[in-house]
C-alpha cells in the first residue's frame, strides 16, 4: 500500500511539492503517535479520564510498527468545601449520618510518568490503520485536606440528634503506579482530512485504598470510547484536531459509589513554522452528564465539569534511519471547575516511532 500512494504521489505532485508534503506527513506520524488513547466527575471530583491526553494531529494514521512515548505530567491543583466534604466522607472522617456545613479546602500535587507503547499494523482494516497499545505509569500524588465540619449528626433513639464540630488538617503523600489503560483506535485519510475512531478501558489494579487521602489508582473499571477529527494542509501548515469520547463507570466495590456517565473533548490547533516545528494552543472540555449514584453516594447527583487552554511547542527530528523523535511541550490552565479540583498541569513529551520509507525525488 505504501509504496502505491508513493507511485501516485510522484504523479500528482512535483518534486518540490512531495517534499513540502512529506515533510508535515512525518511531523503528523510522530505528533499523533504520542497520544495515548486513555486516561485519568465523580467520586472525589476524580475522574477516570485525564482530559489532554489527546493533541494535535491526533487523527492522522500512524506509521506501521512500535512507538514508544512518556510523558511527564505535573499537576497542581485545588477544590473547596463540595470536593473537601465528599473527600471525608470517602475517607470516614465524618458520620455518615452528618449534616451541616464544611468550610474546608483540598490542595494536591501530582507528579506522573505515563509510558505508552503502540503497535499500529500496516495491513489496512475497513480501509483505515489499526493500532493496539498500552498505558501504564508510576507517580507520585501528595494531598492535603484542611478546615472546620460544623453540624448535627442523626443516632437512633433515644439519642437522636447530636452537635457534631472539629477541626480538619490531613496530609498524605503516596508513591506507587497507576491503572492499566489497555486501548484500540483506527484511523483513516482522505486528503487533508483524518478521521479516527478508539476504545480504551480502566483495569484498576493501581495503588489504591478507599479510607486514603492520596490514591493513584481509580479503585474502579471503566470503559471509554469516542471519535476524533484532524484537518492538516500540507501547503500552509494549518491544523487542527478535536476529540469527543465519553466513559461509562462501573461500581467500586470498596465504597459502593459509582460514577455518572462522563464527555469530554481534547482539541488543539497547530502552525507548522518549518518542517520540524509546530507551535500551537491546545485545551479542553470536561463534563459529567450522568449522575452519581450507588449505595455509597452520600453527596448525591454530584456532577462535575472543567474547561481549559494554554500553548504548546513541539520539534521533531530524526534519531537514525529506521526512527524519528518527537519533543512537545504543552500546558493547560483550568477554570470553570464545578465539584472537582482545578489548577495548571504541564505536559513534557518525548516519543520515538518509526520512520516511513525513504522515497527519491528528482527536482
């Protein structure tokens, strides 16, 4: 198949044209080949899908056989009394019979080492490029919980209602890996369009503990699955690529909640300054559009939602004959958060994927 579109390429277009062509088709191999097709609302204003894992010319395909990316993801982040009071609930620091009000707030640290390694086979499936991978990491995640709970907590009678106030100061760090993301995507070309379609899970085998402050792991399944568009012209250097997926949560069984369904879109928007830079911005939507439930749910619907967009610099470059480089580095600034924590993360990207065949021009 290759070496057919290289035949009728050499016939569309001139030398010099091939090359301009060929020099954004490699840029598009390598960008697309970093996006891991899963992630990181919900109990604790936690989700399974870590929004940005998706970027630019995230739906152009990828060149047959292994990459390999990582990805070093840091997160500062905070939330108020609605994220703090499900958090002690979670934890068993309240009653579960409480009601009043928390004046409390949540501030976390995470510090992640996301490993994605892809397979995308050169055969052709429904007419597009399949490709299989994995994502796992190691991290870091040190949180802390401070405030004051006021209210009334409900005993059976006799006894009846009771005051119930203290003081809240909790600090926790945790080292250990996160979940197993296994994922499938295919991806399609027609012109200067990409179209994609992917399916991923959560397998929650991370570090986690329900009665923890700090956890890695979700401490429950999921499954995730959506579509995605890129626009790439090789003329100008204009692209633009946007995804859509949403996760359907199941049960944890070690607190009984589940999550509502979640949506949320990754996009980004790129200019190509040479053959091998890109600067760009990036951002995205997060949205919980079910509501929580389960007999552990002790905050009720409890939706979440987070927007965001910041810039983004990437270069590519060749390693040796048979692998290109890719180095990216974007950052995301969060607002509009409701019932889940929000502030700035950083994203530092290198991947190394294969390189496509050398082809001879003639000017």
């Amino acid at each position: 198949m290759i070496g057919n579109h290289q035949a009728i390429q050499a016939k569309l277009f001139p030398a010099r044209e091939r090359r301009a062509h060929r020099k954004f088709t490699i840029a598009a191999l390598l960008v697309s080949a970093i996006a891991p097709n899963v992630a990181h609302a919900d109990e604790n204003g936690i989700s399974f899908w870590l929004p940005g894992l998706f970027g630019s010319l995230a739906a152009v395909p990828q060149q047959p056989g292994f990459s390999l990316a990582t990805i070093n993801y840091f997160d500062t982040l905070s939330a108020g009394a609605s994220v703090a009071r499900a958090r002690e609930f979670s934890i068993g620091d309240v009653p579960v019979s409480f009601k009043g009000n928390v004046s409390a707030n949540v501030h976390a640290t995470v510090d992640l080492g996301l490993i994605n390694a892809t397979y995308t086979f050169g055969t052709p499936i429904f007419g597009g490029l399949a490709s299989v991978g994995l994502l796992a990491f190691p991290g870091y995640n040190d949180t802390s919980l401070n405030g004051r709970v006021d209210g009334v907590v409900t005993l059976p009678p006799p006894i009846g209602s009771l005051p119930f106030s203290r003081s809240v100061s909790l600090n926790q760090s945790t080292v250990g890996f996160g979940d197993l993301y296994p994922q499938a995507a295919i991806r399609w070309n027609q012109g200067v369009n990409n179209f994609m379609t992917y399916a991923t899970g959560d397998i929650p085998v991370g570090t986690y503990n329900s009665r923890d402050l700090a956890n890695l792991g979700t401490g429950h399944g999921a499954i995730d699955s959506g579509a995605g568009y890129t626009y790439l012209n090789p003329e100008t250097g204009h692209e633009f690529s946007a995804v859509a997926g949403f996760t359907y949560n199941f049960l944890n069984r070690y607190t009984q909640y589940q999550n509502g369904v979640d949506f949320h879109l990754d996009w980004a928007a790129s200019q190509f300054l040479t053959k091998q830079l890109l600067v760009g911005v990036v951002g995205y939507v997060y949205r919980e559009i079910g509501c929580d439930g389960g007999s552990g749910d002790r905050v009720g619907c409890f939706q979440s939602q987070v927007f965001s967009a910041g810039p983004q610099i990437g270069y590519s470059f060749p390693v040796s004959e048979s692998l290109l480089g890719y180095v990216n580095l974007k950052a995301y600034g969060e607002f509009g958060a409701e019932n889940r924590p929000s502030g700035a993360n950083v994203w530092l990207t290198f991947a190394l994927t294969p390189a496509p065949p050398r082809q001879a021009t003639k000017d």
